[in-house]
C-alpha cells in the first residue's frame, strides 16, 4: 500500500525586493513564491513574487505532467508577493486554469484580488496587454478564520500582523499539515492567538524572520515583520515539528542567515532556513524529507585529497573524522562520510595537498551542508559541502 506524499518547492525566499548581490546567492535572490503538490495530485501555489517566473518555466518544461488546474494562495498584495504575475508563462496558455485566493482589501475593495491581477498588466507599467494571458482565471475573496476544501486538502485562512493586512494559510493533508505565515509581526494579542491557532501541530511551519530581535525591537517596529527568535517561541508553544525561516532581508547576506539560523538551532532543534529550491518531502518512509540544493554551477575537477572533517551529526554531537575529499569544485566538493552532519550545518574540512617539493600541505576550508545522501547498508553518507571560507 502507498503511502500518501506532498511535496513543497522553494522558488522565491527573499523579503521586500530581489537581490542580484554574490554574497546572497547562496539562499537566493527571489521574492515569495512556493509550490505544494498534495497527495491527490492538486497543485497550490503560495504567492506571486519573481520566484513565480522560475516555477513557471518548470512547469513548461513539464508540460505533459503540470496539472492544467492551480490554486494560488496569495498572502497580500505588496509587490514583493505579487511581481511575478506577468511574468508566469502557464498564463499565456489557454489549456490552463488558474484559481486565485485572497482577502478583500479595504483600500480596493470588492475583488480586490483581481483588481491587483489586471493593475499589474495595465498601461504604462507593462508592454503587454492583459488579453495576452489566455488561461482561464478565478478569484475568490476569503476572510480570516474561513476553512474550505479542494479535494483531499483542507485550507484554513487566519488574519496576520502586516501594515494593510495579510493573510496565514493553513493545509492540512493525508501527509502532512503545512502553515505558511510570512509577513507577520508579534504584538497584537489577537492576531499572536490566530499565529498560534494556524500553526498549532503542524508539520511544517514557515514563518517570517526577516528581522533580528535587536532591528524588530528598534527602528523596525511596525514594519510587519518577525525575527527567528519570535518563530521559535511560536513553534514550541504550539508544538510545530519543523520550522522554516523565511523572507529573508534583503540586505542579509549569506553569512548574516547562517548566523540566525545557528541562533535558532541553540534554541529549537528542527530548524531550516529558506533556501531556493529547496524540497520537503512529506509522508513516505519518513515523515519529512528536506533536500537542499548545491551552489551555482562551477568548473568541477575530479580528485582525491586526504582530509579531516569535523562538525555538527543530526543528532546534535559533535564529530571528526579523516576521509578521502573527491569531486573538487570551485565552491564545493563531495565527501562520503560514516557520519551524517545536519543540513545547513558548518564544516571545517583540513585538507592535506601535494606541494611543490613533495611535502604536504594543509589547507582548511569552511563549509556549508547542501546534501546528505546516507547509505544506509554502507553505513555512510555523501555529504555535498558549498565553501564559505
């Protein structure tokens, strides 16, 4: 008998406005956007923002498996979660049929939600006429506290703490229950009690931690936004498995999440940072499967260097180990290991190299854990690493 499954795609992580710098490519440049496959098959989508251009160009490329139906789930209206639109390719193919979820905003209006679909495609602001999209499009304005079905997964809607409002949705599935609340900011007692009611037991709880606790207690209050510290609190109170930070700011480079995401871990074990492209498998053999993607493309050399690795097992312990490095990129190598380190860990990895008179030499490099590939027979793992230092 199969077991039920979803899936969970990162396309767009980042806060406020895309990025381009090097120093964020790592976790990635995009604005909001997701993607949920349940395990009846029916496809969601979790915002609009430039990480949507990406989805759509996979899609196309998977034409004959993309389901022609799509539920898009859309959070609020600023740019940053709604900039993709015009940009999403299944749009412009009239096979395709596209179901858009949001609140009525009181700025705008009754449907407001397709007031904001059509402001992106108007004159002077984009070249291309809205009749160019030929898919087949409806909205459907929801409210905070509604609960609906499509198929075999029910949605719960819950209002969030966000300057002209934002919405928090909740899915519950055969595999799994994931809550996806960016956009929030502690503080209200009632919208803190719908955080805690949309995220209570779940799986999977994405949360915004664009900020840190000192920029959210200062001159950022107000801006509508969390810090890791306040994720954490949330996920142990209502008992949350797995926490994501999300909407990454963006002036945080990579180095400055890998400092949040180790503050996070010294406090709540089961934490991941948003990374593009990054897959969470629900249901199955194991309840969760997280796959990180490897760094940008590279000029890869295969080789074999004597090394020591010592870092952080899943289980929390520390460990060091010697091992033979191969795969040798610019960025990054493969290691096998007979320890399993936890994604998005550090790694100092001390490699020994040929020198020119024939004596070793040391290198040490520090690095990042991108994928962790255990051989359970074997009893090792291949460990892909993205050099930081």
């Amino acid at each position: 008998m199969n077991e039920a499954q979803a899936k969970l795609t990162f396309w767009g992580v980042r806060g406020s406005t895309p990025t381009v710098d090097p120093a964020t490519w790592r976790y990635g440049g995009n604005t909001p956007c997701l993607d949920f496959v349940a395990p009846d098959g029916t496809q969601f989508i979790f915002d609009c923002g430039t990480g949507l251009r990406m989805l759509g160009s996979r899609l196309q490329e998977q034409a004959g498996s993309f389901a022609p139906e799509t539920h898009l789930l859309v959070t609020h209206y600023h740019w940053d979660h709604i900039q993709g639109l015009p940009f999403f390719s299944p749009f412009y193919v009239d096979r395709n049929t596209f179901h858009f979820y949001s609140f009525q905003s009181k700025f705008l209006g009754r449907d407001s939600l397709k007031q904001v679909f059509e402001a992106q495609m108007a004159l002077p602001y984009f070249p291309v006429d809205l009749s160019a999209m030929s898919a087949k499009r409806t909205f459907r304005e929801v409210g905070g506290g509604e609960s609906f079905q499509i198929g075999t997964t029910k949605i719960t809607s819950r209002w969030l703490n966000h300057p002209q409002g934002a919405m928090g949705y909740r899915l519950e599935t055969p595999a799994g229950i994931i809550v996806y609340a960016t956009d929030n900011e502690p503080g209200d007692p009632a919208l803190d009690r719908s955080l805690r009611e949309l995220a209570e037991g779940a799986d999977v709880f994405i949360n915004d931690a664009q900020f840190t606790p000192e920029q959210l207690a200062g001159s950022r209050r107000g801006w509508g936004h969390s810090t890791w510290q306040e994720g954490v609190k949330v996920a142990k109170e209502v008992g949350a498995k797995r926490l994501v930070l999300f909407h990454h700011d963006p002036d945080s480079t990579d180095r400055i999440v890998d400092g949040l995401l180790r503050q996070a871990r010294g406090e709540f074990e089961s934490v991941f940072a948003a990374t593009e492209g990054m897959v969470i498998t629900l249901g199955g053999a194991e309840s969760a499967n997280i796959h990180i993607p490897g760094s940008r493309s590279s000029l890869r050399r295969e080789a074999q260097f004597r090394a020591t690795v010592s870092g952080t097992r899943e289980d929390g312990r520390s460990f060091e180990e010697e091992t033979v490095v191969r795969d040798v990129s610019l960025q990054g190598a493969l290691i096998p290991l007979s320890n399993c380190p936890r994604l998005q860990s550090e790694l100092l990895v001390d490699i020994e190299t040929p020198g020119a008179d024939g004596e070793r030499q040391k290198m040490q490099l520090r690095g990042y854990v991108v994928r962790v590939d255990p051989d359970r027979e074997k009893g090792s793992a291949a460990v892909g690493v993205v050099f930081t230092d």
